[in-house]
C-alpha cells in the first residue's frame, strides 16, 4: 500500500468526496475512501498482497512506484474514474452475495458472468463493457489472471447489449449554419470572451474536433500534456489562395499523447474560422505559455480559461432562445463533418481532418436526406457536364439514358 499510495502523489490532488446514494459500499480494509480515480490504484485484494510480496523479492519498492506511476500514465483522469465505478459496482455485488475477499481475484469466469447478469437491463450495454473493462486492468494492476473471454461471459455481454438498447441516449443533433448565426449574433467579436467563445465553436466545427480536445474540463484537471496551450505549435500556409492554420493538439482520444494536427482552412462567409481564430490572438494577446489556448483577458489583468461545461451551458442558452434543436459538445464535430460532406468534400478527407482513424465516423452522418441526394445529384451534374463537352452540346436541354 506504502507503494501505491507514493505512486497515487504523481497524480492531481483530490479530496474523496461524501458517496451519493447507491454508491455507499460496506467498509473494508482491501478498500479504502478513496477517489473514484484511485481506486483501480488503492483498492486491493488478498492476491494482491501476494503479488506485492512476489514483486518485493525481484524488483526496489522505487522501481515498483515508477512502474505504478508508467501506468496511472497510461490512461486520462476520466477514464480510470469511469473504472473506478466498475470496481465500485463490482465489489457492491459481491458484498450483496456474501463473495469472500479471497475469491474477488482472480474473479472466475462463472463470478463475472453472474455480475453481469445481475446488471443486464439496468443500463446500456457499453455501460457494463466499462465495468468490465475497469475490473480488467484492475486485475493487470494486481498482475492477476483474467478470465473476462471466457465460459458463458461473451454471451452474457451480447445479452446485455441487446437489453441495453432502451437506455441509449437519443442520437446527437448537428450545429447548423442557423445555429452559428444565432451564436455570431449574441456575441461582441470585439470583447475578449466572446472572441474565444466564437474562435472555439468554429474551430470545433471546421476542424471537426471534439470540444474536449480543445477546452479544458477544469483547472484541476489542466495538464499540459493532455490539453492545448497558447505554446503549442502553431503553423500558417497558403493553399489556392486560402489562408491554412494548422495547430497541435497534444492530446486526443485515438491517439492519445500523439496529438494531432487541427487544420483550419479559410473561408470567405460570416464563419470563417481562420479569422475567428486570429482574430482571438489578437484581442486576447500576450498570455503565458501555459494558459490554455482558448482562455480570454479579464479586466484585472488576469486570465479566465474558457472551461468546456461554461462553453456548452452559454451557447445552450442561446440556442434554445433561438427556438434551434438542442445540441450537445458532440454536434460540433457531428456538425463539420456534414457540412463537409454537403459541401463534396470526399469522406476519406473528413475522416482524416477530424482524426477518425477509419470510415466508422460515418455512423455519425445526420440528416441523410440531404447528404444523399446531394451526392448522388453531383454524380449526375458530373456526369452530364463531361457528355456535354465531350458532345459540344448545351447542358440545359442534355437529358441522358441512365440504363
């Protein structure tokens, strides 16, 4: 524990909170109140003193923190809190129906069958996948056996996939062109926080970028490897005349501390983003390195970061006045993408722009009335244009035998 507990200071500090109701759990020594992005770390079991006692005869207690330290590294705050309920959840169960500590790991194929049989139906299948996959490193962290493949599990998941339908969330809307300008109108381009609120939406939008990637979720939570900052690498290019912004982002979610390129690409209408985001730098001048890219200039010379939940919960408010669908952080990324699509840009293009790393991004066309007829009339425009020069015909009167 001395091992975890000095691997656990790498991280952020953070006060356990009071456990909401359902989240009680029975005390333990094996589990201690702890945050839920600890626990993965903090929570452990009889095989893990095993284990400990194993890693203290070949390797330094040092040398066992560093490694404890590589891997907390390894996943983001979010993530190993959404673990941490999956051990919350699973040890819940296993207190409910009397499991002894001893058999909780390695759990059994026939223990974790039963857990997530108790749990199909009460939530969405991807739900219980999070579970599990928080129980699985968990069981990596303890360096014991998993057994999540095996006997009747992977049809137990399938079960719970299929029950968890009614509990997905209704699919995400896109930002239109109205919602823009419904935003573009309540702000003062000119004022240092509706310069960076208007540069973050477009720039979301145009570089099909996940809000995430480009606010911070809050400052105790601001690292610099993980969120983009007024010193990251920022390049400008002309490409047919177009002014082309290119700015790092050190952290994204498939590529984790590889980052990725947010390209910005000029357009000449009310939402051009090159000019949002130029127009930024220039009113909101002179930050620190480390402020984070988007945070604006207060009028007592200090700096406000321009927090995602701040960024959602005003532009939401202007959006339902506006009488527009409701829309979440996702409809930005959601949004550019179709606008893009609409616009002929060639899928592999978008996939690429907002860093999918394969065609499954195309789960999240909206609006297929539109995007489809749109491409198949620009096949058609296409091809009548080539047998009208082809013909020196006039294009107006050419009609053509499809069959």
């Amino acid at each position: 524990m001395d091992i975890c507990l000095a691997a656990a200071l790498s991280l952020p500090q953070k006060q356990a909170r009071r456990p909401a109701k359902g989240n009680e759990i029975a005390p333990s020594k094996f589990r201690p109140h702890v945050p839920a992005d600890r626990r993965i770390l903090l929570w452990t079991t009889p095989h893990s003193l095993i284990s400990q006692i194993q890693r203290d005869s070949e390797i330094s207690r040092r040398l066992q923190t560093l490694m404890y330290e590589g891997l907390l590294s390894s996943t983001v705050d979010d993530t190993r809190q959404a673990y941490g309920a999956g051990l919350l959840r699973f040890n819940q169960f296993c207190d409910a129906e009397m499991i002894p500590e001893s058999s909780r790991m390695p759990a059994s194929p026939t223990l974790l069958g039963a857990f997530v049989a108790n749990y199909i139906g009460s939530g969405t299948g991807k739900m219980i996948w999070n579970w599990l996959s928080g129980l699985r490193l968990w069981h990596i962290y303890n360096e014991a056996h998993w057994h999540g493949k095996e006997g009747w599990l992977p049809a137990l998941t399938k079960a719970a996939d299929k029950k968890g339908t009614v509990f997905m969330r209704p699919p995400r809307g896109p930002i239109t062109n109205d919602h823009l300008q419904a935003l573009r109108n309540s702000l003062d381009l000119s004022l240092p926080r509706d310069a960076a609120i208007w540069a973050a939406a477009v720039t979301a939008f145009w570089g099909c970028r996940r809000l995430g990637e480009l606010l911070i979720c809050s400052l105790t939570k601001f690292t610099i490897e993980h969120d983009v900052t007024r010193s990251t690498r920022i390049s400008r290019s002309s490409v047919n005349n177009h002014r082309v912004i290119s700015i790092h982002i050190p952290w994204t979610k498939t590529t984790g501390t590889l980052g990725a390129e947010c390209l910005l690409t000029e357009t000449f209408d009310n939402f051009c983003h090159v000019w949002a985001f130029q127009n930024h730098l220039r009113i909101n001048h002179s930050p620190t390195e480390l402020t984070p890219l988007f945070s604006y200039h207060l009028d007592n010379n200090t700096w406000s970061p321009l927090l995602k939940s701040n960024f959602l919960s005003f532009t939401t408010f202007i959006f339902k006045n506006s009488g527009l669908e409701n829309v979440f952080g996702h409809s930005y990324r959601i949004g550019g993408s179709l606008k893009l699509l609409l616009d002929g840009v060639a899928p592999e293009i978008i996939m690429k722009l907002g860093g999918w790393t394969s065609l499954c991004f195309l789960i999240y066309w909206r609006r297929l009335e539109q995007v489809l007829p749109a491409a198949i009339t620009r096949a058609w425009a296409a091809r009548i244009k080539e047998f009208t020069l082809r013909n020196g015909l006039n294009s107006d009167v050419v009609e053509l035998d499809f069959e």
